[in-house]
C-alpha cells in the first residue's frame, strides 16, 4: 500500500497537514505574509507561524485554489517581487481559518 505525503509538516513538533484543507483550518497557525520571488512566481511563498513557534513556508501556488479564480481567466503577468491580485483572497482565507464558500475546491 501506498503513502501519501502529507500537504505540509511542521518541523519543529511534527505535526502534520494531510491536505490543504487541513492546514487552512487550523487555528493553531498565524499567517505572517507573504514572499514574493524575485525569479519565478512558482517559488513565491506564504509563511505562517505554527503554534510551537516555528514559522514555516508554504508554496503560494499550493493555496491557489483558495482564490476561487473564474476558470479560464487570464493568467496576471509576472511581475517580479509583487505580490499577484489572487494571494489577497488566499491570506484573507488562512487568516479566518476557513475555507471559501462555493468554491470549486478539488
């Protein structure tokens, strides 16, 4: 049988998010920012604190589908070390500790 890899796991404690879902809802964590990347938008980041201090980063694309984006929209063009329109719904979302409603999440 086999395992899956967990969406994320803290490396201090150990705990771990089995999918994004999991670790959108956890109250346990304190969204901290976001990080823009200065070479590519896939290695932008979003860090957040998990209870046990340790801040970990997450890939923003990730958490992506938490912006509820209009299938087929045009992607934004990158601009290096801004941060894109769609993360603002995504931060507002791990910040409220819930996930979006009606969201088309897979």
């Amino acid at each position: 049988m086999a395992t899956t890899e967990p969406f994320k796991e803290c490396t201090a404690c150990g705990t771990h998010w089995g999918d994004y879902r999991e670790f959108v809802i956890d109250r346990e964590l304190r969204v901290e920012g976001f990080q823009a990347s200065h070479v590519a938008p896939e290695y932008d980041l979003i860090l957040v604190t998990h209870r046990c201090g340790t801040t970990l980063a997450v890939w923003a694309d990730a958490l992506r589908v938490l912006a509820d984006e209009p299938a087929g929209a045009a992607p934004e063009p990158y601009v290096p070390e801004a941060r894109p329109a769609w993360v603002a719904p995504v931060l507002a979302c791990l910040r409220r500790h819930e996930l979006p409603q009606g969201a088309r999440l897979s």
